[in-house]
C-alpha cells in the first residue's frame, strides 16, 4: 500500500482515480465522501469543492486488497451452519442468524482470529439464544486495506474450525414430560402447566403429559417410564427434596435405570438442579431435569440456560454445567443470557 498526499485544489485526475480515500469529505459542512470510498470520475467535482486542507488517499500494490474484500472473504469463512453474510455497511459485514436458535462460536478459533493483524470479529455471546434476522457478529479488516496473506491466514485458521466458526444450531421439536411431586391446588397446577407449556412452546415443542405423583419412589418411576415409552425425550421432574438422597424423585431415577450425570449447578436461582439421563430404547438416552419449584413458576433460573442446548440437539454434560459460574448471578443485569420470553422479567 502505498499513501498518498494530494493538494486538494490541485490534482490530476490520474492522481486520485481508483484511489481509496484515507478520511472523509465534506463540502458545506455535510459528508459527501466517506473514507475507504474508491474515488471514481463523480467524484472529482466533490473533491475540489471540498471544504478541508488535505486530501489523502491510498494506492493498493500487488498482494494487497481493500478493506470490503478483505472484509467479504472474512465474513464468509467465519459463516458457519444458519448463519447469513449482509453488508456491507461502511466497511463492515454482519453475520446474521437465518432461524430461531443457539448461537455458537469455536471459541478457540475466535480468539486465534482476533490475534491476527487487521482482523476485528465482535459478536454476542456463546450460548445465547437468537431469532432470525438477528446480528450476531459484525466482521472487518481495521484498517482501510490489508495484505492478502493476512486473509489467507485467516481464512485457514477458520477452515479448521470443525462445524464453522460462528453458527445457529436451531431449535428441534422435542416431546416433554413432566413429573410434579407436591401437593397442588386446581388453580396452583393450572398455573404451572400454563406457564410450562408456553416455556416449552417457544423452542417449538409441547408438553406431551403432566403427571401429580404421591411423594413414593415406586409412582415416580412408574410416571417417568410412562412418560419414556409415549416418547418424551425430555422431562422436568420437581417438587422433589434434592438434599435428602432418600427422596423420591431421585430413588424413582435408580428405578428406571437412569443415570445421574451432575447434582447442582453453578447458578442461583437454580443450584439444587440436577440432570440424569434415563434409556429410552433408541440411540441416545433422555435427559431428565431436576428443577427447584421456582423454576415451575417461570422464574430466570439455571432451567432456563440449559433448556436451549437441549432444543438446540445438544448432549448436555458436566462441564457444560460447571460453565455457568461465568455469569451465574442471574439478576437482572443477567437477562440477555436467557430466552427472549425472559428478557423483561416474569414473575412466579
């Protein structure tokens, strides 16, 4: 690249042609001509009415390119799976979600990209649930041109990620049940399923059966391998007493074979959640979750961060659980991490 110094009164066309301005424009106090604009034969006129002193613009050399190509094929190699490329915008290309989902980056990959010289990748969080149309990430080279190795570099770097760098995994329909030990009024329970059947219908899935059970290990089991055999592949079991290991609800899991996989969560509300997997028959065994009675009623609680990976056909596992310490204060300064039927915040 090669920068240039021209006195804006007096220039040769071949000069500027093809150049790239290095700032903006003005002519009687409004923009005319933005930075990183290539300057064509429209825009001589604007250059010698302009109202500055300088006029500095770029010369590309061989290798390399400017920054909405280099931005271009960088937005194209972080696109992954339910991801669009729209722009661009002064310079910048944004990643759109094609469909209601979960967000995910190859957060190593991210991270490698961002370390590169010139290369700028800003995005929402991993995990977050998205809707369609929804910007995700916007993508661009920081300076006004690059060298085209630089976006070789990164183009590899992201070709490696397995699954692409940035992607919408969407939402799956998914049957449910649902286990309630306690002792519910008419209106209590009406109330609680309502609120459950609107949970779970915003990932495009339904609530295939609710079941009131008596506090007894042997009805609770009956109630799951009921539920496991009309083909729920998940259930919500609460009013259990997580503390006690005696208490139904987890004597009911042993019952049925099932496997407990992580007791709490680094999350409050929400810690005493827990998750077991129960055999179904198929390929892969059906998460069962252990959710504290708030989280029945609709309240911001750890359920409602682990509930989109599910949707999303993800196998939820330990790690993944200890991983929400980061944030797992859920005030209200939390609320972008849930579901946007969360986000102005439900009271149960």
């Amino acid at each position: 690249m090669q920068a240039l110094a021209l006195d804006p009164r007096n220039f040769a066309p071949e000069e500027v042609l093809g150049r790239i301005l290095a700032h903006d424009i003005e002519v009687g106090g409004r923009t005319r001509l933005r930075k990183g604009q290539i300057i064509g034969p429209d825009d001589l006129a604007i250059l010698r009415d302009s109202a500055g002193d300088k006029l500095h613009l770029l010369a590309l050399e061989a290798g390399d390119l400017g920054e909405e190509e280099a931005g271009r094929r960088l937005a194209a190699a972080v696109a992954g799976p339910g991801v669009a490329v729209k722009g661009p915008v002064e310079g910048r290309f944004n990643l759109v979600a094609e469909a209601r989902g979960l967000l995910r980056f190859d957060l190593a990959a991210m991270q490698a990209l961002n370390e590169l010289d010139d290369v700028s990748i800003f995005a929402l969080y991993d995990g977050q649930t998205v809707l369609p149309g929804e910007t995700l990430a916007g993508v661009k080279i920081t300076p006004l041109t690059t060298r085209e190795e630089r976006v070789r570099a990164a183009e590899a770097l992201a070709a490696g990620a397995a699954g692409g760098v940035a992607r919408v995994l969407p939402f799956r329909p998914l049957p449910v049940g649902v286990v309630i030990r306690e002792a519910l009024g008419e209106r209590e329970r009406e109330r609680v399923v309502g609120r459950l059947r609107e949970k779970i219908a915003w990932f495009g899935s339904a609530v295939v059966e609710v079941a009131q059970v008596p506090d007894d290990p042997a009805a609770v089991a009956a109630a799951f391998a009921r539920q496991l055999a009309a083909g729920a592949r998940l259930i919500l079991a609460t009013g259990g007493s997580a503390l006690d290991p005696l208490d139904a609800m987890l004597q009911g899991l042993r019952r049925i074979d099932a496997r407990l996989a992580k007791f709490g969560a680094p999350a409050h509300p929400g810690s005493l959640f827990w998750l077991a997997y129960a055999p179904t028959g198929d390929a892969d065994p059906a998460p069962i979750f252990g959710v504290a009675s708030c989280g029945m009623f609709s309240r911001a609680t750890a359920v409602d961060l682990l509930l989109p990976p599910v949707f999303a056909g993800e196998r939820l596992d330990a790690p993944q659980i200890a991983a929400l310490w980061q944030g797992g204060l859920l005030n209200k300064e939390m609320a972008f991490k849930f579901p946007r039927r969360m986000r102005r915040g439900e009271e149960g």
